[in-house]
C-alpha cells in the first residue's frame, strides 16, 4: 500500500520494444510460429505483426529507471533460455528487408489523461519535445541507411504517438535495446526529457531544423547544427532536474560517441547483454571426394556434437582380413583409425577399431579410414552411421 500510495503523482514510463527472431543462419523467422511468442498481454508475446517479437516490462516511476534496465535484463534471460534450446537469437535495430521495429516508450501521466482539459496539449509538447531532443540524439547511431528505410515505411516518422489509457505512446523510436548501455542511455535521457517538459519552452526553430533535416538526411552538417543547438540544452537539465543522476553519465558517453561519429555495428542484443553461452569448439570433418561418401557424409555429419578442436578426414580403404577370437576370418568390418587416436572398447562387437596410418597425401589432422565394405553398409544402413558418429562423438582432441 504504502508503495502504490509513493508512486501517486508520479509519471510512469513503460516501454513494450520489438525485436527480429533470427535462425541460427542469420535467417527471420516469424515469431508467431513458435508458442512462446503468442501471448498479446504478458511480458513476451507479440502485437500486430506475427513476425515481430515484443516485450513488455512492468511500467516504474520516472525516477527509477534502473527498475525498468532490470526488469528488460530479466525477460531476456527468459528469451535467451528458450533461443539457447531452439538455436535461435534476437534481433534490435531499425529494419530487416521489409520490416521495420519500434522501441516504443509509454508516458503515464494525470497531465495525459484524455478527458481532462488541456491533455492534447500536453501530450502534443511532449511529442515535439521527444522528436527535438531525443530522436536526433537516437537515430545518430544507426546508418542513414536504415534510417532512410525506416521513413520509407512510414513507420517511425516523427510525431508518432498513440493515445493510451493511462497517457501516450510515444511510437517515433527504432528498437533500441540493444545493448545494456544502450538500454540505460537513451531511457535516461527519455525520461529526463519527460520529467522536465512543462519547464522545457518549445523551440519552434529547433523543430523546424529538425523536421528539415529528416526531409534530407545527406546534409550531416545540418545534423551536426541540430546537435550542437540542442547539447547545452540536454546539459543544463541534467544539472538542474535530472529524474535519474546515477544515469547521466551514459547520456554524457552518447554526446562522446556522436562526437567520434560512432555508431551502433552490432545489433545482437543475446550477445551484447552477454546471454550467450560461449561457442562450441568443435571439431571439423573432413570427407575424400569419393561419390560413395557422400551418403556418408549426409547420414553423420548432423549428429556430430563433438567440442573438442581439431580435423578428421575420413576415407575410404581396401579391406584388411583379420581373426577374430573365435578364430573366423572377417572381413570388411574394420574402421582403421591413425596410431595417435584411442581405440573405444565399447563399440560395435561385429566392428573392428584398428590402428592403421594409410599413406594420405596433403590430408590434415587425424586420419579415419573405413573398409570397403563397411562404407557401403553405412551407406545403406541407419546403426552403421550411429556406431560412427559415436565412435566420433568420444574423441577428446587438442
């Protein structure tokens, strides 16, 4: 109670950012093919578009912004959990081929509030204020590219608000949870913006110069006008009715890094919230060019999970006769294996595992070579392949 009572007053900021599902070939997959995407009203799910991922973290006062860095941290711990499982990963940004995400950022406020008097007119200073002072700050760190793409589509223009129950949406934004310091930067200067909108006078000329601009992106140094003019104005806030100080300097780091003309270069927000685990070491196979280990190669390679380092060329050999204690010649059931590689006692009793170094020219790493007839009868039967790959699969390489 008493913590509802505190919050009384307060603007409240919440944020519901899209993302891009990604295969593990860099592929977009669309997020409603998969059940963990579905909701629309919990803190993952979809709206709109069945591409598209969204996340909704529980709305914090303006002056705890921290709560909502930590709140976006714990969805995607719950979103990097099921990728890790799926071999899939997400994407922030602007656009990926035809579609274009949003960051959008929600401003809860009795000043918002529809049918009270003077509500459009708030939420209207408000909006000019956000597309003067935080989006020229924001779109510097994608390419022109990506921002011309995103005007394209209408989506993204400036003065892009939704009415709310509880206030506005403001929808201008690209998806710009993009990396912890990213999350903490520009939700800071958001929310110092807002908290400080009534005091803030509306600069007619500043819009102007901003509208100006995003009519022609090629002029940087009109950008770079913008910057310099609105600065002083961002820096002044900070000192005086800043929401959050703990979080100025990561506005102070975005006017350093637009002053380097940095810009954002990765977009994998699994990987720069460091969610990720390291990547396997696994070992690369290699076959001859023989037609015959095609099929062999078809049937073992996608159950190798080996994380060991190193290469096995695998070929075909003649068939070597042997004894076996029963004191019966067999044949055409050995896989020949190089001397510096273990022989694994537990496999098939009707394979025999020898030691044995062919003469392979220009052949890299370990050498495994298979009988005649046992390449055929992996080709042609499914446990062959099964004693291979486990066979493969035990090795511990350096």
């Amino acid at each position: 109670m008493n913590k509802k009572k505190s919050y009384m007053g307060t603007m409240m900021v919440g944020a519901d950012p899209e993302f891009f599902l990604l295969d593990k070939y860099g592929s977009l997959r669309c997020a409603g093919d998969y059940k963990v995407f579905s909701s629309t009203s919990s803190e993952i799910g979809r709206d709109g578009c069945s591409q598209i991922i969204e996340i909704r973290p529980p709305p914090v006062p303006i002056n705890r912004i921290g709560l909502m860095v930590d709140n976006i941290y714990d969805i995607l711990l719950t979103i990097a959990r099921w990728c890790q499982k799926t071999e899939h990963t997400i994407r922030a940004g602007a656009n990926k081929g035809s579609y274009s995400i949003g960051g959008h950022i929600h401003f809860g406020s009795s000043d918002f509030i529809y049918d009270r008097y003077n509500s459009r007119i708030n939420m209207d200073k408000l909006t000019w204020l956000l597309d003067s002072y935080f989006m020229p700050i924001l779109d510097n760190f994608i390419s022109k590219q990506e921002l011309q793409r995103r005007i394209n589509t209408n989506y993204g223009l400036l003065g892009n608000r939704r009415v709310q129950p509880h206030g506005m949406e403001y929808r201008t934004p690209f998806s710009f949870i993009i990396s912890p310091f990213h999350t903490k930067a520009f939700f800071a200067l958001a929310s110092l913006i807002a908290y400080n909108y009534k005091k803030i006078p509306f600069n007619i000329k500043i819009h102007q110069q901003v509208v100006k601009f995003y009519n022609d992106l090629s002029d940087y140094e009109q950008y770079m006008n913008i910057y310099k003019t609105i600065k002083p104005i961002i820096l002044k806030m900070m000192s005086y009715n800043s929401p959050n100080p703990k979080l100025n300097p990561y506005i102070l780091t975005l006017f350093s890094l637009i002053e380097q003309a940095r810009t954002c270069q990765d977009f994998s927000v699994l990987k720069n919230y460091s969610l990720l685990p390291p990547p396997e070491k696994t070992f690369i196979v290699n076959f001859s060019k023989d037609t015959y280990m095609n099929n062999i190669k078809v049937m073992i390679e996608p159950h190798i999970r080996n994380r060991s380092n190193g290469q096995i060329y695998i070929y075909g050999v003649g068939a070597r006769n042997y004894t076996d204690v029963r004191g019966k010649g067999e044949e055409n059931r050995v896989m020949y294996v190089s001397k510096n590689l273990p022989i694994i006692k537990d496999s098939m009793s009707s394979i025999k595992v020898s030691h044995y170094d062919p003469k392979e020219n220009n052949v890299k790493g370990y050498k495994i070579g298979l009988s005649l007839g046992l390449r055929q009868e992996i080709a042609k039967y499914g446990f062959y392949p099964l004693f291979l790959t486990n066979y493969l699969n035990k090795l511990k390489l350096k």
